[in-house]
C-alpha cells in the first residue's frame, strides 16, 4: 500500500478492524474490511432504495415522471413555493414522500428512517395483494 494518512475502521458488516489511505476513506459513507462483507452487506442489510438497481423495474416513462415530480418538488422548496417541514412522526428533518406522483407540491414529510418504513409497509401491501391476486387466478 502507498505510504500516506492511514484511517482506522470498523467494517460495517463484521466489525473487524480495517485501515485505508484518508483519500479513499473520505470518498464512501460505509467500510468492508473484504469483498466478501460488502457483498453480504448489500445483500442481507442494504434497504433495497439504496441500491444502484432499485426502481429500475418501472418503465422508463415512469421513472422520468417520478424523476420530473422530485424535482418539482426540489425546485419548489428552494423557491420558498413549498416549505420543507419535520417529521409527522418524530419531528426530525425530514425528506418528501409522494402519494401521487402527478401532484408534485402535495407531499407528506418523513424522516429518512420513517420514510423508509412507510415504504416497506406499501412495499409489503402490494406483494400481498399481487399475491391474493395470483391465488384467485389460479382456484378460479
């Protein structure tokens, strides 16, 4: 390794001590000590919404619509048309979360971890009720 500042580390998967050059430590929010616990971190620990891949599934015209309404959305706070709140549930800052999609300035506000659970809980919904769909069609 180049000689340089070292940065100690805890890896964010296992816990095992790591060190890397200031330069590269400064570049990412998270640390893996190998490969190995990246992989597995990303696969059993990462929430879906950070991954590189999440929301790739949509149509593209989806994916600009949703793109154009976030946005809206950003350009509207910075104008001071939209006022950012806190959290409804903690009172934290807070990030906007789009019930409709075509309504860019009617958002609700949530913190990162509530907003996230929000979308488990709708996640979770649409899978159970594509899967009673699927369970219809098939004793119909």
């Amino acid at each position: 390794m180049k000689a340089g500042k070292q940065v100690k580390f805890l890896c964010c998967y296992c816990n095992k001590a790591g060190s890397i050059r200031r330069s590269h430590y400064i570049r990412v929010r998270r640390h893996f000590c190998s490969m190995k616990c990246y992989t597995d971190y990303r696969k059993y620990i990462m929430p879906p919404e950070e991954q590189n891949r999440y929301g790739k599934g949509l149509p593209k015209i989806e994916r600009k619509f949703r793109h154009w309404c976030r946005i809206t959305t950003n350009h509207a706070v910075r104008d001071g048309r939209l006022s950012r709140e806190i959290c409804e549930v903690c009172g934290r800052y807070a990030e906007a979360h789009h019930e409709n999609y075509s309504q860019p300035l009617i958002v609700r506000w949530f913190c990162r971890k509530h907003h996230r659970e929000l979308h488990q809980k709708i996640n979770r919904g649409l899978r159970s009720n594509a899967k009673k769909q699927i369970h219809c069609r098939v004793h119909s």
